[in-house]
C-alpha cells in the first residue's frame, strides 16, 4: 500500500496477539490519530486557516503528533510544555517547526497542567488568530478513534474487555464508545497511576509519566468504566521492562501498565478477548524506564510483579501498590459519595 505521509502510514494501531486470549492494539504514536483528526475538523470548518496559529498544551506525545501534522500541513505550532519534556523531545518537535514554551514553575492547584493552561491563555491573547485543539475537552479526541475501533473489529471481530490507560480521556473512552455500538456489555477498564485525580485520588507528584492528571479532563466519562486500576511507579516500570523481556515489545509505561492489568484480568475470563491499548514505543523512556541507574537513583527498581491487585471498596483505600475497585459504570460523585445503589461497593481491603 502507498501511503501520501508518515502520519497516514504510522496512526493506526498494529493488532498483535500477546497471551491466548490477549491482543495488543500498538501504536508507535497513537496521539498522531486525534492530532490529525482535530486538524482535519478545524480545517473543515474553517477554525484553522493558513493564518492561524495552533496553540496547546502538552508535555509529550499529542505534541508531538501535533508538531508531525502541522509540518506536513504548513500551520505554524506553539507547545507549551513543562519540564518533563526532555531535550531530546525538545529537539525532535523544534525540529519539526514547533515553538517550544517550558513552563518552570506549577500552578496554586493543578500542578504544572494548570500552571500550562495558564500559559495557553496568555498566548491566546497574544495571538487573536489561533486555533486551541484543546486534548482534555474536545469532543474530537475522543472522536478521533473510530477508525482504529474498526480495524480492532475487522481483525478480531470486537472484544469482550478493553483495557488501557487513563490520561485525557479520549483513547479509552472513545474506543468503547465505537466498540460499544457492536458490543454493549464489552467491559472497559481504565488504567490509572496514584497521586492522580482522574479515579478519585488527591492529586500528588507522579513519577509515572503520560498516565494520569493533576486536572479533571473534561472528556474522562466516568460511567462508561466498569473498573479502575491504580498502578505504582515501580511496578509500572517493571511490567513495561517485562513486556519488553517477554514479548520484545518496546514501549512506554503506559503501555506496561495496562499490560500488568489486563493478563491479570484475562487469566481470570478465559473465555475473554481482552484488548488492550497500548500508546507510544519507548524511545524516549530509555534514559529513565530502560536505565537500571536511572530506577535506583528513584527509588522504583523491582525485581518481581505482585500476581494479583488489591480489591478495595473506595479509591481512599487504594494504598501505595496496585489496587482496583469495581467502578461500575457510575459517575465520579457516585462512587465517592458510596453511592450503592445496586452495584455496592465491596469491603475496603478486600482481596482477590
């Protein structure tokens, strides 16, 4: 097949088989897909014009998508970013054109993605002419999934669970939404990190990058999640090091946490095929997840996985290591208010 740009040619996911009843959807940069989708619909509607200057915030991979479409089209990019961008990230999207903007210092709330939104505003002002993707609210993220819902269905035929993780909400959330059309009762399972407040927990410093937020993305739709999986640092790093060692899959942490998760849940449903998303290669986590010194210099060097989760009843009782609850498809103020109406939560502390 002749494909017209790397975008084209690299968006889509490549639908591989893991486990026996386990089939990763990876991407070598998934957020190429909603970065050239929003550019698409802007350019449709006329929001983006030769004229127009692209502006968002990220400190990663939808940057980067963004900075790969808006070369190829001609749209001038600005990135506003903080210091998790590294340099080599820094080099690679100013190569592509972007102008780059490191925030130094995090917001009173929100942490650095406040701190970003901030800055996104004040170059608003700056620049009357300008066109925000806006990653954690536009409806074009998740949106911009379909088709890659449609090669998961064309190849395996749909799925009974989807599993992957949680940053803005887009991904997961609009993958079962198109998977759902076929697949009502399909079960999703987002993927989470401690110290985020996406699931329910206060918002803390996070080692583990790409999962997780500081803010409450708009597009996180709470009640479409049937369970929620924190993972720790350490044993994020250790499943995306086992993948690696295992299935000579070089990807990010993200990919290794929704990893850990769903072979767990698919050795529990055997007669389950599980997907499971998995986002970015891991190139740009090899002086950190990759690097030995790098995990002992910060504490999260681990040999072993633990087999299993904790089942707890409420995200309050999450702990430090991997734990889930059944979230049940109920709204984020349903679950911390102990909501129980016909779905009630277990007892703290369970396990299983």
């Amino acid at each position: 097949m002749l494909y017209q740009s790397i975008v084209e040619a690299t968006e889509l996911p490549r639908i591989i088989r893991l486990e026996r009843n386990v089939y990763g959807a990876v991407f070598s940069l998934m957020k190429l897909l909603p970065a050239r989708f929003m550019i698409d619909r802007a350019e449709d509607n006329g929001a983006l014009t030769p004229q127009t200057t692209v502006i968002e915030t990220s400190s990663g991979t939808f940057g980067l998508g963004l900075a790969m479409v808006c070369r190829m089209r001609g749209h001038r990019l600005r990135i506003v970013g903080d210091p998790a961008i590294d340099k080599n990230l820094r080099a690679r999207l100013r190569g592509l054109g972007a102008e780059v903007d490191i925030v130094e210092s995090v917001g009173r709330t929100g942490g650095y993605q406040r701190a970003r939104l901030d800055r996104v505003a004040e170059l608003c002002e700056q620049y009357p002419d300008h066109f925000v993707p806006g990653q954690y609210d536009s409806k074009d993220n998740p949106n911009a999934y379909g088709h890659a819902a449609e090669l998961i269905t064309a190849t395996l035929g749909g799925a009974d669970c989807l599993v992957g993780p949680v940053g803005s909400g887009g991904s997961t959330g609009g993958m079962a939404s198109f998977l759902r059309l076929a697949e009502p009762d399909m079960r999703l399972i987002g993927v989470d990190t401690h110290g985020s407040v996406i699931f329910g927990m206060p918002d803390e410093p996070r080692l583990v990058r790409g999962l997780g937020n500081s803010l409450m993305p708009a597009n996180v739709q709470h009640d479409a999640y049937d369970e929620a999986h924190w993972v720790n640092a350490a044993e994020t790093f250790r499943a995306t090091r086992e993948l690696h060692e295992t299935r000579s899959l070089f990807m990010g942490p993200t990919s290794g946490a929704a990893y850990l998760v769903a072979r767990w849940w698919a050795a529990r449903h055997p007669d389950a095929k599980v997907v499971v998303l998995m986002p970015d290669e891991g190139y740009r986590y090899q002086d950190s997840v990759y690097s030995d010194e790098w995990l002992r210099e910060n504490g999260v060097r681990q040999d072993e996985l633990p087999a299993r989760p904790q089942l707890v009843g409420a995200p309050s009782s999450a702990g430090t290591g991997w734990s889930y609850t059944e979230w049940g498809r109920r709204t984020l103020t349903d679950v911390l208010s102990g909501d129980s109406s016909g779905r009630g939560l277990v007892a703290a502390g369970a396990a299983i």
